[in-house]
C-alpha cells in the first residue's frame, strides 16, 4: 500500500510509468558466459525516473549463466530529490529517504 502510494502520489507513475536504465558491464573480461557458474559483474549507465537522467555505477550485480540463460540480479538506492520528486514536508517525515530500486533480468544467450 505504502508503494502504491507513493508512486501515485509523489512519482506520478500515471505520468512516468516506466523508469528506464541502459548501461553496460565495464569488468566483461571477469564473467565467461561459456561457462556455467555466477559471476559479480560492474555496471555504468544511465537511469532514467519521474523524467530525470542520472549516471549510475553498479558494483555488485549477480550473473548467473546456466547454458544459454542469463539471468541478472541488482538493486540499488536512488534519493527522491535527484530525480525532482517532491515529497510535502508534512509526510517527509514518514517517508524512506531513499527508494530502493530492484532489477531483475532475463536474457537468451547468443551462441555463434
């Protein structure tokens, strides 16, 4: 209930109804995606919320490759003010100061 609201009200998930991130892994020499196991991979990009873009850096997301399925696990905290949500300082209180943003990912793996 508590997320409902605060992306109805404060997030306007009406008006920005998707967040989006676009990054790349910056430490590929360390993953072998031939090879079954679960790597830690480091990631940049961008992550676009409530129509702000701000650089990321990731240094702790799960990859697990098992033949030819990726799957990706991360989460990261993102503060209210850097992406111009307004929160009234009536509820501010009451509020996390930072929103933890999970993402999970599923991909087919590209053999040659």
């Amino acid at each position: 209930l508590m997320e409902e609201h605060f992306n109805e009200n404060y997030a306007q998930s009406y008006k920005y109804p998707k967040a989006k991130f676009k990054g790349k892994i910056v430490n590929l020499e360390d993953i072998n995606f031939g090879k079954d196991g679960t790597y830690t991979a480091k990631v940049e990009g961008k992550l676009t919320f409530h129509g702000v873009t701000n650089n990321i850096s990731l240094d702790d997301v799960k990859l697990t490759v098992k033949g030819d399925k990726l799957k990706g696990e991360a989460s990261l905290k993102a503060k209210p003010e850097d992406y111009n949500i307004e929160i009234p300082s009536i509820v501010r209180g009451k509020i996390a100061k930072e929103i933890t943003v999970k993402v999970e990912i599923d991909y087919s793996l590209y053999k040659k």
